[in-house]
C-alpha cells in the first residue's frame, strides 16, 4: 500500500507541528514537510507533489482558499482538508464547490480530524486500487467524500441521563456556555464536559464559535443551534 504524503500549510509554527505530530500517529500517512505561507505552500506543492493538504485559510501572504483554487484550474492531483478557523459561509462554500476533502473550523478537534483521515485512506485506496469503475466503486467514492458525521462518530461513553443534563444547561434557547461553565452546572469533569458537547454539536443541537476571551486565548463557546426543536 501506497504512503499518502500530506503537506501541512498553517501559518501558526506549534501548531502546525501538532498537526504534523498527529499526522505521524497513523502509519499510511507520511508529514513530508510544513508551509508557513502561500509562496512556500506553491514551492513545497511544485517539488513535493503530496497526496493531500491539511490547509489553513488565513495566511500571512493570501488565503488557502486561493491555492486550492490555481490547484483545481492546474488540475492538479491533490485534495485539501481545509482546517482554519475561516467560518464564513462564502469561504466554506467556495471549499465545497473546488472539492474540499473535508472542512474542519478550529480550534481542531482531533477525533474529528482522525475520522476524517480514515475516511480520506479508504477513498485513496479505492482510486489507486480500481483501474475502471462501475457503480459500486463511484458511489464508494462519492460517499467518502460527503460522508455524514453525526452517523460515524460513535455513541460509546454517552449515556441518556448525563446528555439530558447537559442539554438542560441549554434550556434557554439564548444561553452561552464554556465546557468550564457547563461542568460546574452539572457536576461532572471538564474532560467529560467537553466530549458531551463536541457530540451535541456534531449532532447538531449545538453551535460551537471560537471566543478569545480575556487574555487573547482561543476557547470554543457552545449555543443551541438555531431553530433546533
């Protein structure tokens, strides 16, 4: 089986080597280098000619968004997963519409970047594997691609009565809260706290945004998603 080389373009140095690090975990990938900027980014791409990106949107020279687009124009055999904390819809829509692997808005959680790491091995297993298709293999293909999470990730840990707890805190519809907050509320640890409401927002009853709060670090505030019953 084919090593999948994967280039890190994130402009944030310890977190791209967290991203690297990560990345190492897993045996059928290889972290072949990090770009800090777009130049390096479409230096790197030109002598690397990776597999796969794990590409931010907000760089000190442009915007991902605009390499992934010359990728696609060059028709260049690559695929993105976009990791940036770029929530606009414009920015994520753009992604959807060149073909974006994947789409995951910071600050990362890993769980989600494993399942979708996963899901991008079996779709580049299918392609190298398969010389002509038929149906089977292009919906295998296709549904790699626009996988649903809330069906992938799974249920074990979360029980009924502590997740009603948790959507309790949640009752008014315009309440905010930290994973600090909520575990005070209910009781229960902030490790705890914080793996029930990652599942409430991958199952959509929860909003997770990103809060710099009082000294500049980046925390995830959780809110009901809006027009959830």
């Amino acid at each position: 089986m084919h090593d999948i080389d994967v280039l890190i373009v994130e402009d944030e140095v310890r977190l791209a080597r967290i991203h690297a690090d990560f990345i190492q975990k897993n045996t059928r990938f290889r972290a072949v280098n990090m770009a800090h900027t777009l130049a390096e980014a479409r230096q790197m791409i030109t002598v690397l000619r990776p597999h796969l990106l794990l590409l931010d949107n907000f760089l000190p020279d442009g915007k991902g968004i605009e390499l992934f687009e010359d990728m696609v124009q060059s028709e260049t055999p690559m695929r993105a997963i976009f990791i940036t904390a770029a929530s606009d819809m414009d920015t994520c829509s753009k992604a959807i519409r060149y073909g974006a692997f994947d789409y995951i808005i910071k600050p990362v959680s890993y769980d989600r970047l494993q399942l979708s790491l996963e899901r991008f091995v079996r779709f580049f297993d299918t392609q190298h594997g398969v010389q002509q298709v038929n149906q089977q293999h292009v919906d295998a293909l296709f549904n790699l691609q626009a996988k649903d999470f809330r069906s992938e990730r799974p249920t074990k840990g979360i029980e009924d009565l502590t997740l009603q707890r948790i959507k309790d805190v949640f009752a008014d519809g315009a309440a905010c809260h930290t994973t600090e907050s909520v575990a005070v509320q209910v009781g229960i640890s902030k490790t705890t706290a914080r793996r029930y409401l990652e599942y409430c927002v991958e199952t959509r009853f929860l909003l997770a945004e990103i809060s710099y709060g009082r000294v500049g670090r980046p925390e995830r505030v959780y809110k009901r998603e809006d027009g959830f019953q």
